[in-house]
C-alpha cells in the first residue's frame, strides 16, 4: 500500500480463514452447541479467556459458546440488506480471533447525514451462477451465496446493484471522494470526503469496560493542558436499562461505554442483522426480492436476532466472549526493550498512552444486564474486579489534528480520536485508524495535534534509541 492511499478492502480472507471452523448460521449458541463441542479455540496467547474463566467450568462454556457465535458466518436472509461482512470474526481476525482487522473494513463518508458507515456489500448482488450441483449432489440449491461476495461498492467499475444504489445516494459517497485531509483547503471549505477505518481488537475489552467512569474523568482531570484529553460521554439505548451516561471508551470515536453497544451497533451496521437493541432495518430494497427462490431480507418489523429462553440473544453472546478475553500476553524485556520503557516515559508518549489502569471493585454495579435482564455472572464480576492491568491508553479523546479521520461523531470533532492501546501492537500488520502506517516508527511520526511534541522527541533520539522504543512496542 503506498502512502496516503486507502485500500478499500472488505475483509474476506478474514472470513474465509475462519469458514473452516463455522457452523451453518444460527441465531442461537444453543443449535450451534449441538453439533461443536464448548470448547475455546485456545486457551493461551491470543485470543485466550481470562485465567479464571479458563479454571472455570461454567464461565469457560460460557465464553466458547460466545467465541462460536462470535465467528460463525451468518447468511441470508437474517445478514444485510447491506453490510460490510459476515462474520465478526471475519473482520477481528488478526492476530488471533477477537483480534484487529487485516484491511479497511469499514468507510466513513463525512457528508452522510445518516449515522453509520457506508455499507460495502448488499444481498441483491450477493448469489450468482443460479443453482449448482456437483455429481449427484445439489450443493447449492440457490446459487452461490459465498465468494466472491459481489462487488464492492467502493471499487472502481463495479456494477452497482439497486441496493448498493439507494446507499450511494444516501450517503453521497462516490468512488472518487479523495481521503479525508483536515488541514486541506477542501475540507475547511466543507467539501466531501472519506475515511477507511480497520477494526479494533478486542482483546482484554472486559477489563476496559470494567474500569468506572470516576477512574477515566480522574485521568483527563490530572493530565497536562497541552495533552489533556477530552471525556465523551455517551447514553445507550438499552432495552429495560435506565438511560445513565457512561464515559465511552469503546470505538474509535469512543462511541460506546458498554460491550453491549458495541456488540449491538456492530451486528447492524457492520452485517445488517437487526437485534433487541437495534430493531430497525437499515434498508428495506430487497424486500420481497426472491432470486432463485431465496428470501433476501426477512419481513418488515422482524428481529433477526431474538432473545432466547437463555435470556441472551446473539449480541449477548458477542459480549460474553469480548467480556471475558484476556489482555495480549507479553514478552520479556531485554536491556534495549527496558531503555526504551524509560524512553517511552520520558518522551511523554505515557501522557495520552497511560500505562496501566485499575478496575471497579464491583462493576456488575454499572455493566449492563443483557437484553434478557441477566446480569454478569458472581465469577466473571469477582474476575474483573480490582485489577490492574497495563494497556498504555487513557481511552480519552485527543485532537490528533491532521491524523484525524474527518469525521464528527457526537462530540467528538474531525481531529478527535480515541487514544489508540498499545498492548498486543506486536500483532498488528497496520497501524492507525486508515492503516497508513505500516509500522510503529511511521505512526509516531505521523503524530501531530496534541501528540506532535511527543513524534518531535522521537523524531530527535539517536538511531540506537529509537530501536529502543521500537523493542519495548514489541513487548507489549
């Protein structure tokens, strides 16, 4: 990828590496159990439980049951009408399921004044080559429901279906909207643009989650005027959840306090699937669209994703397994790796990327119930509770200035972006909300706003001690 270029990819050899191991699509982890034993992908490294979930019986089903959920590919005509993929571990892939996404899986238009990402894909462009068989067998009765997923919406050429069309016109994206540049002339005269976003990992999010509101208005109270970041409080709309605000902290934009926002905005929007907090579909153009016999969107006022006799629906599930990941495992560090953890102090990079944070001694007292009202389980809130752990983020709101994506997000202006976490930054391939770094010392160097004395500092050290740094991110 050359510099200030966009790759617009959708993240299909991310789904495709986990198609090997999904069941058929499902709304309930209780079909997807009888046929795949509850047992976790793994149980150390990326991607693994908590240590106490994974000495417990009851909350490590808990969590395999989510992680099947979480990576299984769901198919029409629950997924879509428009959406950017069909897995969610299709996009949290790297490097370990819950982790990153490899590509730009998601686009921001900043003149869409519908809020929610342009959606790459749409069904009514989703099956080709009409009912296939191989031998004897019928092997796809309604076409081919897989790769290539139709075009994309953002490639050059594509043949835009009606779907895809209605988005385009809703949003006002146009392949030719150039990146979103905040210090350009163009933007201040108010001109459209884009901004390509990968997906955040989502390892250790429980502990995050876990930390009180108190804690991160405390760290933007006594952090330096010049770095101090901005609180951006947001109100949920859970079903039978009080309307509280919370701290955000989930997002790029910090859009979301709690897992289950998160999981709920991102079954929506990401794959189109409507669901006990989001019961609204995003289009209805292909409604009543049969081709090849199959139903491509399911009746109006139909919830994709109910809440089983469990009392938890899929984006419940999606919680249990984001809720209960361990933190990145680390490595030792040498001699170079410890100087450049004095550095990294030093340099002020631990003024916005705080070392480590501590969480509630109770958070079941402010972690919503899930939408059947069960709250989290006695062992998973005794497992979060009181712990400190080292995650290298204020998860506060900084005015990065140029690196800003361009876009507003409630309170959060076009600079405005989340303090990004460091720990597990080892295992990312890119780096930064569009993936124009393609390596650490690239993404401090593009540091500006309120992090540009610190990139200056850097910028300043000797080779040897740069190295340093670079030894000690790679730690983490």
């Amino acid at each position: 990828m050359t510099r200030g270029k966009i790759v617009l990819s959708i993240c299909i050899v991310g789904i495709f590496a986990q198609t090997a191991n999904a069941g058929p699509s499902n709304r309930h982890a209780e079909r997807a159990g009888q046929n795949q034993p509850k047992v976790p992908v793994n149980l150390f490294g990326f991607g693994a439980p908590l240590p106490r979930v994974a000495h417990d019986s009851s909350a490590l089903d808990v969590f395999a049951t989510g992680q099947m959920n979480f990576k299984e590919i769901d198919t029409l005509p629950e997924v879509g009408p428009i959406m950017n993929g069909v897995s969610c571990a299709g996009c949290h892939s790297q490097p370990a399921i819950g982790g990153g996404g490899l590509f730009i899986n998601e686009v921001r238009v900043r003149n869409n004044m519908h809020p929610g990402p342009l959606h790459i894909f749409a069904v009514d462009n989703f099956l080709r080559n009409n009912p296939q068989t191989q031998g004897n067998n019928k092997i796809f009765p309604q076409g081919v429901e897989a790769a290539p997923l139709g075009c994309q919406i953002t490639a050059p050429g594509c043949q835009l279906s009606s779907c895809q069309m209605e988005e385009a016109q809703r949003t006002a994206f146009q392949p030719s909207l150039p990146t979103c540049d905040t210090a350009s002339q163009d933007f201040n005269d108010g001109k459209n643009c884009m901004a390509g976003r990968s997906a955040l990992a989502v390892f250790g999010d429980g502990l995050v989650e876990a930390v009180s509101d108190q804690t991160l208005e405390e760290i933007a109270q006594s952090e330096p005027p010049q770095i101090q970041g901005t609180v951006k409080m947001v109100i949920e709309d859970f079903a039978n959840v009080p309307r509280v605000p919370h701290v955000g902290r989930f997002g790029w934009k910090d859009d979301h306090a709690a897992l289950r926002g998160f999981a709920g905005d991102a079954y929506l929007n990401e794959m189109g699937i409507t669901n006990p907090d989001n019961q609204q579909e995003l289009s209805e153009c292909a409604l009543d669209e049969t081709p090849y016999g199959l139903q491509l969107e399911t009746p109006q006022g139909t919830i994709e994703d109910t809440t089983g006799a469990d009392g938890r629906a899929d984006i419940d599930r999606f919680s249990d397994f984001m809720s209960a990941l361990a933190p990145p495992p680390t490595l030792p560090q040498n001699a170079s790796a410890k100087n450049g953890a004095t550095l990294f102090a030093s340099l002020g990079c631990a003024g916005c990327h705080t070392p480590s944070l501590t969480t509630a001694s109770s958070p079941s007292s402010f972690i919503p119930a899930n939408t059947g009202g069960v709250p989290i389980s006695l062992t998973l809130n005794q497992t979060l509770a009181n712990q400190t752990f080292h995650l290298y983020s204020d998860f506060l709101l900084h005015d990065m200035g140029s690196p800003g994506d361009g876009i507003t997000s409630g309170t959060a202006g076009p600079t405005m972006m989340r303090t990004a976490p460091l720990w597990g930054v080892r295992g990312k391939s890119h780096l930064l909300h569009d993936g124009r770094a393609g390596d650490l010392s690239a993404a401090i160097n593009l540091h500006d706003g309120q992090g540009k004395a610190a990139a200056q500092a850097f910028g300043a050290l000797r080779t040897d001690q740069q190295q340093d740094l670079m030894n000690f991110l790679n730690t983490l």
